[in-house]
C-alpha cells in the first residue's frame, strides 16, 4: 500500500579489505580440486537439503570433488532445527561423495581465506533477505551458484555466477506479526523460490566441467562487480542521499 515512489533501498555490503581475492587460502584436509562451499546455517530455509540431495545424487566418492559446508554454529543464530547431524553421517559414510562439516565460528579474515580455498560457492536457498555470503563469496573471487530469481539477482548474473532454473511459490501462511512502531500485520502468504534437486544437481556438474579459464573469467567479473558496486561505502553514501532527500522535501516549520 505504499507508493513505490517513497521508496528506497540500500543494499548491503562487503568490506573491501577483508574480502579479497588474493591472500591466505584456509586449510582443507581434502585432495579434491573441485571444491563447492555453503556458508550459512544449515536449515530448510536455505535450502540445504536441496543441496544435499543433489550432490549426493549426481556425485560419487570417486568424483574429484568435495562439498564444504560451513555451518553457523548452533549457540549464534541456530539451535535444533538444522541438518547438522545427517550431515555428520554423511560426511562419516565411505559411500558418499565427500562433505566436509566446519561447524565453528570463523573471524572474517579466516572466512575469506576458506572463500579463496573454494572453487564455487553454492546456495540453493529458498528464502534469503540479501545474502551476503555469495556476494562475499563473489568479491574473494570465488564464483557462485545461487537461483535466478530472488535477492542474489541484484548482484549476480551469468558473467558472475551459474544461476539455477527455479519458480517463485505463493505459500498459505496466516499469522499476525506485531511490529515495534506498534501496529499489526496479517500475512496471509509469502513467496519462496523452487529449484528442483536435479536441477542443482546439473548445474553442481556444469561447473565442475567449465574450463578453469572460464572459470577464473568469471571470478574477475565478481570481483569487480562487488568491489566496485557493493562495498560498505556504496550503502553509507546512498543513506547520506536518501536522508539528503527527506530534509531537502521536508516542509519548511
């Protein structure tokens, strides 16, 4: 109900010291070369089951691949409702192509140095609000893989990132949400993005196949893509010229 020409937004960013793509690489007990890397709490909203499924559906131990998941640990953001335990099996089964499980905290130097240890980020999600680990994962120079449609679309595209075919879902969901200025809300749906498992899992294949030549084409257009769009100062000087134009249009006392 509000006149989209009231509205502004600021996207978020990344530090443009830290998040880098040349310096110390972390330390994986892996001898895979092709490396997928998930940063984020292992939940149903971010798809990680969806990604769990494709890879252990189109890859195998003899495949010359690893995915590494970097959980958020469960006393920060997440409790019980995550998948860290099947995925602790999975990582301890012969049967499966190898998972490595980081459930630990990482400073943010330690975290782009585990971005630059990686091949291609990944994230399936279903509902994100901005993401900010594929567009760190683009500005360590580590390309992604995220869905065509939602927030990674602002800052990912085909020269940047492998999208996934996915649908926008309109979920029955009623509730009323109390909000801190001191009004209700009722939400009777909400839309969440589809990508079907096998078509991860092809895309999970298609850039384990692309050239490293393309590859590295790719990681140079994220890295000037995030640095050069999505730094922290972007998002300071849009607030200084959004808040430049509420005083400028606020009536005179």
């Amino acid at each position: 109900g509000v006149d989209p020409d009231r509205i502004r937004t600021v996207p978020l960013g990344v530090d443009p010291d830290v998040f880098v793509p040349h310096g110390d690489s972390f330390d994986l007990a892996t001898p895979a070369s092709f490396r997928f890397l998930f940063v984020g709490g292992a939940v149903m909203r971010k798809g990680i089951d969806v990604l769990l499924e494709a890879y252990t559906s189109e890859f195998t131990p003899d495949d010359d691949v690893c995915l590494v998941i970097k959980d958020s640990p469960s006393n920060v953001f997440y409790n019980d409702d995550t998948e860290r335990r099947r995925i602790r099996a999975m990582a301890d089964d012969p049967q499966m192509p190898e998972i490595i499980l980081i459930d630990e905290h990482l400073p943010a130097p330690d975290l782009a140095s585990l971005y630059r240890a990686c091949t291609v980020g990944v994230w399936p999600y279903r509902a994100e609000g901005f993401l900010v680990p594929a567009l760190e994962s683009l500005a360590c120079g580590t390309p992604t893989i995220v869905p065509e449609i939602g927030p990674t679309a602002d800052f990912s595209t085909n020269r940047t990132s492998f999208l996934v075919p996915a649908t926008s879902i309109k979920v029955p969901y009623t509730r009323r949400f109390r909000m801190r200025l001191g009004f209700d809300i009722d939400v009777e749906s909400i839309n969440i993005v589809g990508i079907r498992p096998e078509a991860l899992a092809a895309t999970m294949r298609r850039a384990a196949q692309t050239p490293r030549l393309l590859l590295n084409e790719m990681s140079g257009n994220g890295v000037a893509m995030a640095h050069g769009r999505f730094r922290w100062s972007h998002s300071v000087d849009l607030i200084e010229e959004y808040l430049a134009e509420l005083v400028h249009d606020r009536p005179a006392p």
